[in-house]
C-alpha cells in the first residue's frame, strides 16, 4: 500500500512523515530534478504502507518545480491514499490545494494539524460538516506530539478501498464545458481522468495541454477546448483559468461559512 503526504509548506507534513516511519526513510532527488525526494516505510496492523512526502506547495497549478513534481507523482503513481495536512490555523489557504487534490481524482484525507494554534485565534472548525461539504474523511492530528495519530492511520485503512465521488462546484456554465469536453476526451482520447484533463485544458495548463497535442486526436480536441475557452473568456469578461481559480475560492469561502 502506498501513501503520499501533500501540504502547503509549513505544515508539518515533514513531522508526520518523521513520526510514520521513523528511521526507515531514504532521502534522496526526483529523477531528473533538484528536488528532494523523502519517502519511507511503516507496519500497520500487520500491512507494510510506503510513505512519500511530496514537496510542500499551495497548488498544483504546475508554474513550480514543486507543484510538477507533486502533481506528476499523483497522476502518474496513484497513491492508494494522500493524506493533505494542513494549517487549522490558516485553513482558507491551505485548502486552496485540498480543492486541487480533489479535482485530480485522488482519494485525498484531510488532516486538520495545528489546532491548537487555531483554538487560540478562536477558530471552530465543524470537522463533520467539513467533511461533509468535501465528501472525503477529516481528521484531527497533533503531527508534533502524535495526537491522533491512530484515528488517521484507522482512516487510511478504511479509506483507501472506497470509491472517489466528490464533485465539486464551479458554477453551471463551467461545469457544463467539463462536462462537454470531458466527453470528447473519453472518446477521441480513451483516457479515465477526462474530468481533471477537461478542466486543466480549460485553465491553459501548458504541460497538459503539451501532452494531450501529443496524443493521438489530440489536435482535435485542443481545437475543440480552444472554442470553448474563447466562449467562456467572453462570458466572464475576463481569462477562464482566473474564472475557475475564482470559482475555486467560492467554494473555498462557502466551505468555510457553512463549516
């Protein structure tokens, strides 16, 4: 079984890494880049769990060495589970990339770490209803002392055989273009992770982009993702990768009102 460990920096996702697996863990470079690579190892009840910690970064919008790394890995690997740590403290931010992780189809757990910096600004969090909103597990850890520690492993565990089906919001006339090119892309491209690629292709995300042109049909569906982007920049007045990234802070800001 395989884990990822994602996070903004500073978010003691290193620390939970260090209390996981210990001494058993080799550090070493991402192939080909000048990134650290950290991953390591664990028993629990009775199963061995590989651990990687993905470098620290607040989105996988793929402008860093960081966010290419983190991304490739989780597209290109498929962890069993990725455990998103983040900051109670400074939860608005750091779900900025709970959202993206989501959007990648990966069966993400969010471990709210830091909570007793939170209590002291007076932040309540309603983990239920948080979970809720997302549709994935939450948990509440101490990554410096191991508090709760054994309720995020138990949830791994359970976690890790269920199926993914979280959708989140951007509003009607954009989930309508996902849905539209998502469609093209199992067809002309016969590839499983159409609504990420719709939506990453809407976004002008050069590295997918790079890779879809590559594929057989590819041409076609760029032609195809450039009409609908040239729709949606004129309905929203403005570049559809900023109406997305918009429409993911709304979601971000709605999770945080009703939660």
């Amino acid at each position: 079984m395989k884990i990822a460990l994602a996070g903004n920096p500073n978010s003691g996702k290193t620390t939970l890494f260090n209390s996981l697996t210990g001494m058993r863990q080799h550090v070493g470079n991402w192939p080909g880049k000048t990134v650290e690579k950290k991953e390591g190892s664990f028993n629990y009840t009775g199963k061995k769990i590989e651990v990687i910690d993905l470098p620290g970064t607040y989105s996988l919008t793929a402008y860093s060495i960081e966010e290419i790394v983190a991304r490739d890995f989780i597209v290109d690997e498929k962890p069993d589970v990725v455990i998103n740590i983040v900051d109670a403290s400074n939860l608005e931010r750091n779900l900025y990339l709970t959202v993206q992780l989501i959007e990648l189809g990966a069966k993400v757990i969010l471990a709210l770490n830091m909570n007793r910096f939170a209590d002291k600004k007076g932040l309540k969090i309603n983990m239920d209803k948080l979970s809720q909103l997302l549709g994935i597990p939450v948990v509440k850890i101490e990554a410096i002392d191991e508090t709760g520690k054994k309720v995020l492993l138990d949830s791994v565990m359970d976690f890790h055989e269920s199926k993914v089906q979280n959708k989140l919001k951007y509003g009607k006339e954009i989930e309508e273009h996902i849905t539209e090119l998502s469609n093209l892309i199992k067809a002309e491209l016969n590839e499983k992770n159409s609504d990420w690629l719709a939506l990453k292709l809407l976004e002008k995300d050069k590295q997918v982009i790079e890779t879809v042109s590559k594929m057989q049909n590819g041409k076609k569906v760029i032609l195809k993702v450039r009409q609908h982007q040239n729709h949606l920049d004129k309905v929203f007045g403005e570049d559809v990768d900023a109406a997305i990234a918009d429409a993911r802070y709304g979601f971000i800001a709605g999770l945080l009102k009703e939660s």
